[in-house]
C-alpha cells in the first residue's frame, strides 16, 4: 500500500505539473510596438498583436519577436569623384518593420542588413563618381534624398519603410583636406589685400580731399588777409594824408612801407635761430631805401596812368634824409 499511495502521489503530481506548464504555456505576452510571429506546427499561423495572446501549447509557437520602433544603421561608403579624389561617406539610415508587412519582414528577408547596405552601396556609387569633390559637398543633401527614395521604393516590398536617410560627414583624405585648406587661406588672403588696398586707395583719396580743401580754405584765408591788410592801408593813408600838410597818399604809402621794413626787422631779431642776413643796413642805406618805395610808387602810377592814355609828369628827385 505504501508503494502504490506512492506511485499515485508522483503520477498526481507530474499531472498537476503538466497541467499547469499546459495552463501557463497556452498564454505569452508582446511589448508595445512590437509584433510577434505565430507558427502552427512549422507553418505560419498568425501576427499577435502587443498585450496577452493565447496559443495552442506544444503546437503554436512563437517564432519571432519583431520590434517595430524605428532603427538605425550607419554605412561608411568609400568612393572615388569625378576628379579623382578618394572620400569616406558615413550614411545613417533610419527605417522601421510596417505593422501591415510583418510577414513580408521576416519571411522575404533572411538579413534585411546587408540587403540595406548593398542598396546604399549601390546608389551612391552610382551617383558620387558623377560629381567633383566640391560637388559632393555641396549635393550632400540631394545625395541623402535619392538613397531614402531608392531605399524606399527597393525595401518596401520586402516589408521595411525607410524614415530617413542621412549623410553626417564626407571625409577625403588628408592631405586632400589640407589642400583644400591652402587653397581657401589662399583665396581669402587675396581677398584681403585687395580690401587692404580698397582701404588705402580710400585713404589717399580722402586725405587729397582733405589737403585741396585746407588749400582753399588757406586762399580764402590769405585773400582775406590781404583784403584787411589793403584795408588797413587805405585808412592809414587817408589819416596820414589828413595829419601832416602836403603830405600825399604816396608819402604815406612810402612811410607805411618803411615801418613794415622796421617792423620785419624786428621780427627777425626776435628769434634766436635766425639766418637772415640783410645787407647793406646804414643810415643812408634808409635814406635810399625811403626814396627807393617812393620812387617805385610813383613809376607804377606813371605806368598806370600811361596804360590808360593820359600823360603824366616826370617824377620828382626824391629828398635826402638827413
């Protein structure tokens, strides 16, 4: 009795066992966006749907996990240009598993990857080699449509939608860089002499603006000048020809003219780097130099006068100072 109460108790238990593994296999569960593959017996069942699913224990199984969240896989291309230049082109292609197409995504494709890749591969070797270096770089973002387009249209009958393409960086070899950047330190210092020059250019115009404008600001100022000293005389004239009895307007002109010579000579006794020297300087050397200014007064009214056609007299021995 003890061996066969025995034996009851191990079969009861390995059927509780087996009923519960029955019981708890009938159930599995899938994340949010993701999708799972149902088999039936090695042959497709069914996609179960995120949340608890039910399926037939020893007979169903779940084949496949597939995420639906958009992935990324990054391609590094090595082409040629059209000038001969070797660059490195690092691709990011971001694409996802359309919840309408899980089938399509695990059955049609044995490693969606490398299919991936070869489609990147395959259109920008067929694009880059077309295009200059200069080109590429400018064409970046063309480049990056057309491999979402022709990724697109290839892998969406294999179940995959591509998001997005995109070319992060072009990479030409080094010494191409370093090339490259002679060039544009080349160009940009060429661009700088000719502002430098611009602004010398504008620099030289002003500053003969500058120069012909303080000249006629300094005529005006010296005809001014004149004109007061002209001013001047005529009233010291008239005042002198008013003081002193027979005295003439060409007297007083003489007198003016010999204290200006006075007053030139102060001046430049005045100042201690002086090297002018005046010769001859005696006392009948003013006597001549007095009749010198009157005789020059009188000549250029003679000539005056002879320009208009009116005679005029000779004229007058100049006295002697004494």
């Amino acid at each position: 009795m003890e061996i066969s109460s025995i034996i009851m108790l191990v079969v009861g238990a390995v059927v509780v066992l087996f009923a519960l593994s029955v019981f708890f296999g009938s159930f599995f569960t899938i994340d949010t966006a993701h999708a799972g593959v149902v088999q039936r017996l090695g042959k497709f069942s069914r996609i179960a749907a995120p949340g608890l699913n039910f399926k037939v224990p020893f007979i169903d199984a779940v084949v496949a996990n597939l995420t639906l969240q958009v992935q990324q896989l990054d391609v590094k291309v090595e082409t040629k240009t059209k000038d001969n230049v070797f660059v490195q082109i690092p691709i990011s292609v971001q694409y996802k598993v359309m919840p309408d197409k899980v089938y399509d995504a695990f059955y049609k494709l044995s490693d969606p990857i490398k299919q991936i890749e070869s489609f990147v591969y395959n259109v920008i070797l067929g694009h880059v080699p077309k295009l200059t270096l200069d080109e590429t770089f400018d064409q970046q973002a063309q480049i990056a449509i057309d491999v979402k387009n022709n990724l697109d249209a290839s892998m969406s009958e294999f179940g995959y939608s591509i998001v997005k393409s995109l070319i992060t960086d072009l990479v030409p070899d080094e010494k191409v860089k370093a090339a490259m950047n002679d060039i544009n330190a080349a160009q940009r210092e060429r661009e700088a002499t000719v502002s430098r020059a611009e602004t010398e250019k504008l620099l030289l115009v002003k500053k003969a603006e500058a120069e012909a404008e303080s000249k006629r600001l300094q005529g005006e100022g010296i005809a001014n000048q004149r004109k007061a000293i002209v001013e001047g005389l005529r009233d010291s004239v008239a005042k002198f020809s008013e003081s002193v009895e027979g005295a003439t307007p060409k007297d007083a002109m003489a007198m003016v003219l010999l204290t200006q010579y006075f007053d030139t000579l102060k001046e430049v006794a005045g100042t201690n780097r002086s090297n002018t020297i005046m010769m001859p300087h005696t006392p009948n050397a003013l006597t001549d130099l007095f009749s010198q200014f009157r005789n020059a007064i009188i000549t250029g009214d003679i000539a005056a006068k002879a320009s208009d056609g009116s005679a005029a007299p000779a004229p007058a021995p100049a006295p002697r100072m004494t």
